[in-house]
C-alpha cells in the first residue's frame, strides 16, 4: 500500500516490484547468468530462504499489476493490448500457484492458508476478465473467501482488521459471478451499489461493471433520439454523445432520489465529480460535432443548442454542489469544534461560497437568457435566476456581517444585519410571486430573516455594554495620571536588579518581555545658570598696535607703495 496501491497507480507498484525482485535475486546469488540467460527454476529443494518465496511472490504481484497497469488505459485496452494483459494475468495465475505449492511444504499451516487463498483469488481475477467459466470463477473467489473468513477469527487485531477488508473486497466479485451464472435475481442496474467501497480487489470488479454499464446505455441510447430542455428539443445524433448524457442523467437520479437524504456528503460531492465528467465529455463530442459539420446551418443551429443545453445542465448541478458545500460548512460553524481533527470552520469561508454561486448563478442567467426567441420557460428560468442571485446576496452579507461581528466591530455588524433583513424580505416576495415549488427556499429566507433579527439586536446590546465599559475605562486612566509620575505595579528588569525575578513572564502567557522602559520616561534635572554680560558693550579696550609685528616689504613693494 506504501508504493502505489493507495493511490491505485499501478506502474509505480509494478517498478517497486521490479527492482525489489534486482535486490532478492543478487542477495540471493541467484542471477540468471551474465551475457546469456539460463533459467534457474526454484524447487522444493532450492528453497533454502524464505526469500525464495519472496521471489515468488513479487514475480506474481508484478505480473498482476501489469495487467492493472494496461487496464486502467485511458480509452481501455485495445485488441492485442488485452491479449497482453490476460497473458500477464497468467503469469501471476503461474507463480502464484507455485508460491502456494512451496508454502504447504516449506511454510507453517497459517501461511500456507493465506498462500492459498492468494493463489484462488489469482485465478479468479483470470476467469474474470476472459469472460468464462464464471462457476470456476465462482468457486475460487468463494475459496479465497472462506480461507480469509477463517483467518480473520485469530491473530491480532490489526491482522483480523486486514482479512475482513479483503473479505468485503471479494464479496462484489463474488455477487457479481452469481449474477453471470444465473444464481442471483440481482439487475444489472442495481450492480452500482456493490462497487462503492475502495481497494485493489475491486480495480478488475469495477472495469466489468462499467463495461457492462457502458453496454447497458448504448442500448438504451438507441431509442433516445432528442434532448429536451426548457421546452426546446434538440436531435442527439451522435451515439457517443446519447452515452454520455444518459450516464450524466443516471447519476442524478442518485442525488435526487429518494435514498438522496440518506446518503453521505461525501458520497454526494463523488457523484458530483462523476456528473460533470460525463457532460465534459458530452460538450467535448459535440464540440468536435461541430468542427465537422461543414457548411449545414441546420445541424449547427441544432449542435449549438444542443452544447447550450449540455452547458445549462452543467451550471445546475455545478449550483447543486456548491449548495452542498454549503450546507457542510454551515454544519460545521454551528458545532465549531467537536472533534480535535476538525476544523474550524470561519464565515469568510461562507462569504466565498457564495461569492461562487453569485458567479455560477450570473453565468447560468446569461446562458439562458442569450438566445433571441424566448420561450416561457426560459423566462421563468430567467426570473428564477434573479430571485437566486437576490437570496444568495443576503447570505453573503450575512457571514459578511458575522466576520465583523466576530472582529468586534459592532456598527458595521448591525448595520449589515439590517440590510440583510432587507434583501431577504425582498427576495422572499419574489419567490412567493413565482409558480413553483421553493418552500426550501421560502423556509431558508424566513430562518434567516429570524436570524438577522436575533443578531441585530444582540450587536445593539454588546455595542452599548463596550461603550459604557470603554468610558469607564478611560475615566479610569484619566484619574490614575500623576504629573510626578506614580511607580509602576510591575517593576523593569533595570529596576530590580538586586532581587532574582524574571523579567521575561510565563511560559504559557505571550507577553513582551520587561526589560527597560522605552522611549524612557522624562526625569527632572537641574538647569544652567543664565548669564548675562551686560558691561561689554561700555568697556573701552586699549591698542595692540604697537605689539603686532610688523611686515617687511619688497623691491617692488617700495615702488607701488
């Protein structure tokens, strides 16, 4: 599970595989000569080290993940890359049932049941994609079953955890066998339910299935013929297209069905993913449709219709989704924090989600409303929209006002509550003027009408209590001033320098350590006396002629004197 498996990557597994084989064969001596091969098989009396049996048992896990490596091809294998995979898959048929064979002799009983069981399983998986000899099959998928039933009875507890997750593996498998043998009154519709759990056991179950799938909507392809949308009909006449529309719609039925409420959230968000890569694949058939249509303004009219049909869909159920995020995340800032691993969940987060179906919403709203000849349904979508985009404009303020509120700005908070109420009062006329069903939408608007009012109210109350406590506090300040300068409660480090007491506070408490004071406080200090020299200017100074030294000139300085 470390090296790929988790992840279901294959060739990653398949290298490890690879190279753990390198190290066994060459710790082991046991190369196949240098320049030339020669095969060196492994007997009941070669097997002098249990890595013997690891060599078997990664040749076989090698083996096997090649053939899910050449499964999981992006358009499936073709013709001679199935041959591969299928021969692959004997490989690991081979070298598991000679593991399982050397175990019984060489190994304790418990490991020579879990050989067993693995070898059974192997040779299922073979059965199971050449598409015969679904008894067969049968018995080693129940084989391997039975032997991991057992063994999960003892052990430890991580060990009985491991076999009944591979007993749950082989259960859909095995249903599936029953289903192809005629043992079971199981519809091939309700084979989607089996494959929801995950694991490398169930890679091959849910390839059959989809392809059995797949077969399933081509067939009923066959009779859908035009796509209906907002009372526009569109021609379907691509069958690649048909497929990828019916699988989109299949889905919905599982999030609109009536198990919808019980299903998980994450299961949802799934089947989510699931919708939006079969109507990528619709745009992308029509898409290229539309490239290779020529010059027929007809079959364009119908193919750009059709892509903003397709596209109209996908805006729905792209709102669809982020509504759930929506509802997971209100779930989450009522309880806060109830579990360690959980995270806090802020209103900006809220505040982002509806900024996200404001756009989707604007973006759908367009798409409708860009044809020229508008059909009463398409209004209707239209003012739909509006009464949508209104809604999630007075949730939006709402957390907007909530993340003031938790900042402790208490008039912006009240302020923006109103002005929620507001929105909200008018989208809930809207809604209660259009013809539909929207009592969802009504009850959320009413909720939070309650809501705005409650919040207001208590922003009105915490802003008068900060008030009157930031009044007192401040008189508090005004009458503890002291033009001398009172003495500090808690000392500086420079002024308690004969007592041995930290300065730097406790360990759980973030506080600046107090070392000195600074800026430092003013300090009295005495001043410089004034003088002033008033007798200078009356004082009558004597010459100093005759004692500056007189200057010598020149030849030159004689004549121009």
């Amino acid at each position: 599970m470390q090296h790929g498996l988790r992840h279901g990557d294959y060739t990653r597994y398949r290298r490890y595989c690879t190279a753990r084989l390198r190290r066994l064969y060459k710790s082991l001596k046991f190369t196949h000569g240098r320049g030339k091969y020669s095969k060196r098989n492994i007997t009941e009396s070669t097997v002098t080290d249990v890595r013997f049996l690891h060599v078997l048992l990664y040749s076989a896990e090698r083996a096997w993940s090649h053939a899910m490596e050449k499964r999981q091809l992006p358009d499936g294998p073709n013709a001679r890359q199935r041959i591969y995979l299928i021969g692959r898959l004997r490989k690991a048929v081979k070298w598991a049932t000679l593991f399982s064979k050397l175990c019984a002799i060489k190994a304790d009983s418990r490991t020579s049941l879990e050989a067993e069981a693995y070898a059974s399983y192997m040779k299922g998986n073979l059965l199971f994609e050449q598409d015969q000899n679904w008894d067969v099959a049968l018995m080693s998928f129940k084989s391997a079953r039975a032997v991991y039933e057992e063994l999960g009875k003892y052990g430890d507890l991580d060990n009985q955890v491991l076999c009944r997750e591979r007993v749950e593996e082989l259960e859909p498998s095995i249903r599936y066998c029953l289903h192809k043998v005629g043992q079971s009154n199981l519809q091939t519709s309700e084979l989607l339910n089996i494959g929801d759990m995950e694991g490398p056991a169930l890679d091959l179950f849910k390839a059959k299935l989809e392809a059995v799938m797949a077969e399933a909507r081509s067939q009923q392809a066959a009779s859908m013929t035009e796509l209906n949308w907002l009372g526009h009909r569109f021609p379907v006449s691509n069958a690649k297209t048909r497929v990828a529309i019916l699988k989109a719609q299949e889905l919905e039925k599982d999030l609109h069905g009536s198990s919808a409420d019980s299903t998980p959230s994450d299961k949802k968000l799934v089947i989510f993913d699931k919708i939006f890569s079969a109507y990528h694949e619709a745009r992308g058939y029509i898409r290229a449709d539309l490239a290779t249509a020529g010059n027929a303004e007809n079959v364009k009219d119908d193919l750009h219709g059709l892509d903003k049909a397709v596209s109209a869909m996908l805006g729905e159920r792209t709102i669809e989704r982020n509504l759930l995020l929506v509802k997971v995340a209100k779930s989450k800032l009522a309880r806060r924090r109830d579990d360690k691993n959980d995270k806090v969940t802020k209103p900006e987060e809220l505040v982002r989600l509806y900024d996200l179906l404001l756009q989707n919403t604007a973006d759908l709203s367009d798409l409708v409303s860009s044809g020229r000849d508008k059909k009463p349904e398409e209004v209707s979508f239209a003012d739909e929209c509006a009464c949508k985009t209104l809604a999630f404009r007075a949730e939006r303020c709402f957390y907007v006002a909530k993340s003031y509120s938790v900042a402790g700005k208490r008039a912006e908070a009240y302020a923006l509550y109103h002005h929620v109420r507001n929105l909200a009062e008018d989208a809930l006329r809207k809604f209660k003027s259009l013809n539909g069903d929207y009592k969802n939408m009504i009850k959320d608007l009413e909720e939070l009408c309650k809501q705005c009012r409650s919040n207001s109210c208590i922003e009105h109350a915490l802003g008068i209590m900060e008030e009157n406590k930031d009044q007192e506090n401040i008189s508090e300040r005004i009458s503890n001033i002291s033009l001398t300068g009172a003495e500090r409660l808690e000392k500086f480090l420079l002024d308690k320098l004969d007592v041995y007491e930290s300065a730097v506070g406790d360990s759980n408490v973030k506080c600046a350590p107090r070392i000195a004071s600074f800026p430092p406080p003013f300090q009295a200090i005495s001043r410089t006396p004034i003088v002033l020299d008033l007798a200078y200017n009356n004082i009558e100074f004597p010459s100093l002629e005759s004692r500056m030294k007189k200057q010598k000139g020149g030849f030159m300085s004689r004549i121009w004197g």
